[in-house]
C-alpha cells in the first residue's frame, strides 16, 4: 500500500511542479509559486486518485484533475490569509508585513 501511495504522490509532484506559471508581474505570481511548493499532505487530490483507482487502474488520465482540486484548496487558503491578514501559515511567514499585535 505504501508503494501505492508514494506513485501516487510522485505523480501529483510531478504535474505540479510542471505547472506553467507566468512571470508578470511577480507581486501576483510568485506568491503562487511560493504557496504551491509549501507542499503538504495532498490529501483531497490523493482521495481524488484513490477513488478513480476503485474503478480505473491507470490513474494517470485524472492527475491534472486530481491537481486542480489541490490548487483550488491551496488558494482558498491563501484567500483566508489574505482576508484575515494571517502573519504565518504553516509556521511560515504570509508576508513580509510583521506580525500584528494580538
């Protein structure tokens, strides 16, 4: 099962790090950059895979799916830490701005 897992997670990884982002401006896109290289758990394009593989073998014709659905759930959370002006997200710094006073 572990092997299992881990193709799965080497395919994710890979259409993701292949993603074509653009260059400008940089405000916009190298936060994007930023946020999808934090890497994570990917558990929903994972259970996206897994759930395909219950009926299909090859899961490779979904991975761009199973990635749209972790971009989408990357910047929902971006979106929160922008909304709530968050200083850190996974332990990480959003910003450069310091942290505000609580």
């Amino acid at each position: 099962m572990k092997d299992f897992l881990g193709n799965y997670s080497a395919l994710l990884e890979s259409q993701i790090s292949a993603m074509p982002f653009g260059k400008q401006p940089p405000s916009l896109y190298e936060p994007i950059r930023y946020v999808m290289r934090l890497g994570g758990k990917r558990i929903r394009p994972m259970l996206t895979l897994l759930s395909y593989a219950m009926f299909r073998d090859d899961v490779r014709p979904i991975v761009p799916y199973a990635v749209a659905v972790e971009v989408f759930h990357n910047f929902t959370l971006m979106h929160d830490d922008i909304m709530d002006k968050a200083p850190l997200r996974r332990t990480i710094l959003t910003s450069s701005t310091p942290p505000r006073p609580t």
